[in-house]
C-alpha cells in the first residue's frame, strides 16, 4: 500500500492506475465503520482499486467546534487500511489541499443542507461540499462511498454531485453499530464509561421510532416526543430527534414510513462535565418486515 501526502505524489499514482478506482473520503480516526466502505465498493461496485483518503478538514469546523480535539491517529489508520486492502492512503497537508496562493472559491451546498446538522454548525456544509470536490477532482474515482450514519452528509452530497454532473458513483455504505446498537463513530472514543453506556439509548429511541411507525403511527410530533423523552430518561441532551422526508429532508404531516427517516443529534454528558455530540438516523420502515439497512 503507498503513502501519498501531496497532489504529485497522488497525480503520478493515480495516473499509472489500470481499473477502477473507489474513494473512501474520511477524516482519519478510522474504526470498522470505515472499514466496511473498502468492503462496500468492492461488493457493490465491483472496483480495481481503492483509495483512502485521511484528511481532517478544517473547513467544516466552526469556532468551538471539536477540530482541536478530533482524534488523529495516522499510525494505526494506515494498518488498518493496508490490512484492508487499500492500494493507497492519501494523507495531505491542510495547505496541500488549500494552497494559500489560490484565492478560495466556495462551493455552495444545496437545499437539503439548511436545516438540522447545516442550521447548527453554519458553515459545515460548504466546507463539506468544498473538499469532497477537491479531493474528487484529485483522485477521479469511478465510484465514491458515503455512510448512512451522516445521513444529512450523504444528501447533500448526491444533490451536489447531481446537480454538478460530477461524473462518480456513489456507493452508500450501511452504518455499523456495536452490539449495543450504538453507531459507530470517531467521537465514540470520547465518551466515558457511563456516558457511552447512556449512548446506546439514540439507537433505542430511532428503534422506538419505527416501532411506533410499524404499529400505524403518523403523527410526527407523537413520533419525535417519543424519541426526545426516551433520550431524556436516559441522561442524554437531545439537539434534535425529528422524523423527515427521506430525500428532501422536509417536514412531513403524516408518517409513511417507506418515505421517511428518523434523525436524531444528542449530547452525552461525561462525568467531568465534557460534552460529546453524536449523530445518528434509521429509517422509518426499519421495524418493518422488509426492512432497509
Ligand atoms: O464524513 C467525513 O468523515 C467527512 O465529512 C468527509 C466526507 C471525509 C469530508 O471531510
């Protein structure tokens, strides 16, 4: 497996490449969540190669956000991608891929990403969108994998990708959960014993969601109180546990559950008063017999 850290290094690598190519974008940190992508776009797309790329992306941090402490653990990322499978890890500077010498040119998210994670952390989203073109353009895969788990994410970025004729595939990539039920994530290793124990109640309350929708439920506001109170009981600050359209992420009038998600951002609380902010989603049939991942 080869180390890139510059745009020379990964143009001559990815120009001597035969086959297709997949992207696993990812911000480091790497657990078998992002294992699973390497896995998914062999199984699902059928590609040559893939590449990693291990980029903590400091335009989609706002002020106070966690940037500063976000894992970074290259050493072990890059075992693990090798063990995987990887042909390359693409592990740039920042100012590799924001040279200071080129003037910035945002690239505006769309519609989808307003609401929810883009109304709390204003410039997330563009920060988001900016990077995944650049580092599309650098690699030129064939097919690029986002996880269900940033549902919101994995939205923006078809809309963007659709709307700029960007020339890939995206491969979605199911979330992978510890047997508590708790998506895995980077920010987990941050939550201490009795915090990570009350985690696993997000899953619990999107379970609950779609168990209420599975028994006929339609109400939305019914739907969402039920999952705000069952993270409450639980010790858990819920940022916001709602039901949306699955495409559009819109507010509905009334649940069909073949259409709609259960989304739901909430603070765990450690026992020395840090707080960590964990995202998660299930779709709405997900208590249904023909259930979606
Ligand atoms: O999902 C992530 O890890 C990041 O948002 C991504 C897609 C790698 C862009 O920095």
């Amino acid at each position: 497996m080869k180390l890139l850290h510059t745009a020379e290094e990964l143009g001559n690598f990815r120009d001597a490449l035969q086959g297709t190519v997949a992207l696993v974008p990812t911000m480091g940190a790497l657990h078998d969540g992002h294992i699973a992508h390497l896995g998914a776009a062999r199984a699902v797309a059928g590609v040559d190669h893939t590449l990693v790329s291990v980029f903590l992306n400091p335009t989609q941090f706002g002020p106070g956000e966690d940037l500063g402490r976000y894992p970074r653990t290259l050493a072990q990322d890059l075992e693990r991608c090798a063990a995987a499978g990887a042909a390359a890890v693409y592990a740039p500077t920042v100012d590799d891929v924001y040279p200071p010498s080129l003037p910035p040119c945002p690239v505006g998210p769309p519609a989808v990403a307003h609401d929810l994670e883009g109304a709390r952390r204003p410039d997330h989203f563009a920060g988001v969108c900016r990077v995944v073109m650049k580092l599309l353009q650098r690699v030129r895969p064939d097919v690029v994998t986002f996880g269900r788990k940033d549902y919101q994410q994995l939205c923006v970025v078809q809309a963007m990708i659709q709307d700029l004729f960007v020339p890939v595939r995206i491969v979605e990539v199911p979330t992978v959960r510890e047997p508590d039920g708790l998506a895995m994530s980077s920010r987990n290793r941050h939550l201490d014993p009795d915090a990570r124990r009350r985690a696993s109640a997000i899953h619990k309350a999107l379970r609950a969601a779609a168990e209420l929708a599975a028994r006929g439920e339609t109400d939305p506001h019914a739907v969402e109180s039920a999952m705000t109170d069952l993270l409450h009981a639980h010790g858990l600050e819920a940022d916001y546990a709602v039901v949306r359209h699955d495409q559009s992420l819109t507010r509905v009038d009334a649940l069909d559950p073949a259409r709609c998600v259960a989304l739901i951002a909430a603070h765990a609380v450690n026992t020395d008063g840090s707080r960590v902010r964990l995202i998660d989603n299930l779709p709405l049939d997900a208590a249904t017999p023909s259930a979606r991942a």
